[in-house]
C-alpha cells in the first residue's frame, strides 16, 4: 500500500469509528476496516456497552460493583474480521487504535487477528490504558504481521479525546457547556433562559449528551428550567440517557429524576465518576457551578453558544458568576479549537 492508500483507508476507519460515538463507552469509539487487494472486505465498530445505574445519592454508593451491571460490546476488530471473512487471510487491517492483547470481558483481538491470516496491521494510535500500552502490537509483531503506527494519528486523536483523556488522567473528560447572548448572558434578572438559543443549537447539545456519559447542573437551574437533561432531537438511537447528578439538592418532583444528588467538592465527584469509567462528563451549568469549575481548573473544554441577542444592563446573569480575574495578565487565554455555526448561533469551543 501506499501512503496515499494507508491515509485514505485510515480516513474511513475513522469515519465507520463515528458510529460508536453515541454507543460504546465506556469502551472507546474505534474504527476497523479491513482491506485485500486495494479494496474494503469487512468494517467494524465498537459494538454498545452498557451499564445499569442506580439513582440516589451520590456519596452513599462507594463501590462500583453496587452501582452497575456491566455489559460487554463487540470489539471492532472482531466485527471487521466477521465481516471479511477468509478474504482477511493476507489483508491489511486498519485501526484507529491499537488492538487490546488482554483478557477482560472480551478476549484479546490480537488472538483473532493473528488467526485470521491478516499480514498487516496500521495503527494510528497506542493504547495508553496500562493493559494494552504497547503490548497489543508487540503480540502482533511477535507474530510476524508487520505493524505500522502513527497514520492519521491527530485526527484519531480528536475523535479519541475522551478516552485518552481518561486513560492518561482517571478522570473524566469535563465539557462546560453555556448558551450565552452576545453580551455574555445565560439568564434574565427573573432567572429564565429557555430559549437562548435556536433550534440547530439546541439539536447539537443533544449530541453533546448523547456522547457523554454523566450529566451535571446545579440545583438552581433544576429550580429554575427543570429540564429533563435527556436524549432528544436527534437522528439516531441511543440505547439510555446519560446518568443525571445534581449539585445539591434535588427539589421534589423535579423532572430531572431519576438523578443523583451531589454535595461534596467538585474535585472530589470528577475523581469518583473517572473511577466508575466515566469517560466524559457535561456540565450544563449554570453559572455559579461553572465559575466555581473555572476558578478550580476542573474544565477540559469550553463548548459555548452565541445567539445573535443583547439582553443588556448588567443585571442578567454572567457566563460564570463568582471572582474573576483581577487584572488582565491573570486573564485566562486560550485557543478556540473549533468554530461553527448553527442556524443564526455560533458554537465556540474553548481549551484553555
């Protein structure tokens, strides 16, 4: 192959790991295709893994076991090679992350594919989780099937950024999510903010949290919006909503339930939920939970959306409430890593 044909192929494998976006954690969202004679023979994505959770209070379930029933998915890897058949026997696979060589609730895919006759593994990105690092594809080289890694390897890595954030930290990856007028307001002084912003906008929170796997608010926005935080307006089946936790109290007859209640640091509740395999966690506000997220270095990106309204007066409420800044050299700067926009809003995306 050549490196023109190894990009493209690697392109379609991400592409086919987008199925697994909205499905498969907390395993992560891998693509496989599998190529013999110039041409794509099997496909494969992270099949769903689901857990079961129980609502309640957060802090009273201390061990993982109690909370989650644990349900295993079809690796991509395996669905790939199912789907090639005896064509993969002298076939080049591609993966957008390196084949695990362990025993978990599936077996190593290095087995199968070593079995399957395939000649030639292109992988674009190690697995930093302790099990794998390193030792899928030396099974694979030990074998004799010739590995390259690195192809694509940034656009993989964007597509992998929740799971390698965990993997390398424990923790979670943290999205704070506002929807904010152009003069930088999420709420009227009477504490409404249903609608900011447009229909297109309010469509992709629903991704958003579609691929999260928690949902975090704080008790006010429950008492003020009472959303329900669920899957809605989008184009594709999600087989459950992400687990809803309130930051304080949960009032009665909240829609938001079944949810869990939250009231220890924030430091603290992202350290737990990365333990239970959290792979990314939405915060939707509002404003006193992200400016104390901000002021403690808990967020990992900055998803913002503009409307193409001025409230005025500095009486609404701020993208983040709390101490800011005193001076300008203590500003927090960043880089904005995608803009886009929605209908007539805009979709910032901030890492600082």
């Amino acid at each position: 192959m050549s490196s023109e044909d190894d990009a493209k192929f690697m392109a379609e494998a991400i592409e086919v790991a987008e199925k697994a976006r909205f499905r498969s954690s907390p395993n992560p969202w891998v693509g496989v295709v599998v190529v013999a004679n110039g041409q794509v023979v099997g496909k494969g994505f992270t099949e769903p893994f689901s857990v079961v959770g129980l609502a309640g209070n957060l802090e009273e379930s201390t061990v993982l076991e109690e909370r989650f029933e644990p349900r295993a998915g079809i690796h991509a890897e395996i669905k790939a090679l199912a789907e090639a058949g005896e064509l993969a026997n002298g076939a080049t696979l591609y993966t957008t992350l390196e084949p695990c060589n362990h025993y978990g609730r599936t077996g190593p895919c290095t087995d199968a594919i070593i079995e399957s006759g395939i000649k030639r593994v292109v992988v674009s990105l190690i697995d930093p989780d302790e099990r794998v690092s390193g030792s899928g594809v030396e099974a694979l080289r030990s074998a004799g099937i010739k590995v390259d890694v690195g192809q694509n390897a940034v656009e993989a890595g964007q597509q992998l950024t929740p799971y390698l954030h965990h993997r390398r930290t424990g923790n979670p990856y943290v999205l704070l999510k506002l929807a904010a007028t152009l003069d930088g307001r999420i709420a009227a002084p009477d504490g409404s903010s249903t609608w900011i912003t447009g229909e297109e906008a309010r469509t992709d929170v629903h991704k958003l949290r579609a691929e999260s796997d928690a949902i975090c608010v704080g008790a006010g926005t429950i008492r003020n919006d009472d959303p329900r935080l669920t899957v809605r307006s989008i184009n594709f089946v999600t087989d459950e909503d992400p687990r809803r936790i309130v930051i304080g109290e949960i009032p009665e007859g909240a829609q938001v339930e079944p949810a869990e209640s939250w009231k220890g640091p924030l430091r603290d509740l992202i350290q737990k939920l990365g333990d239970e395999g959290v792979l990314q966690l939405l915060v939707e506000g509002g404003a006193d939970l992200a400016g104390q997220l901000h002021r403690e270095g808990l967020v990992d990106r900055y998803v913002i959306y503009i409307s193409p309204s001025i409230m005025g007066g500095d009486d609404g409420k701020p993208l983040l409430s709390g101490a800011g800044a005193m001076t300008m050299n203590s500003v927090s700067r960043g880089k904005f890593v995608n803009v886009t926009q929605l209908g007539e809003d805009v979709r910032l995306d901030l890492v600082l």
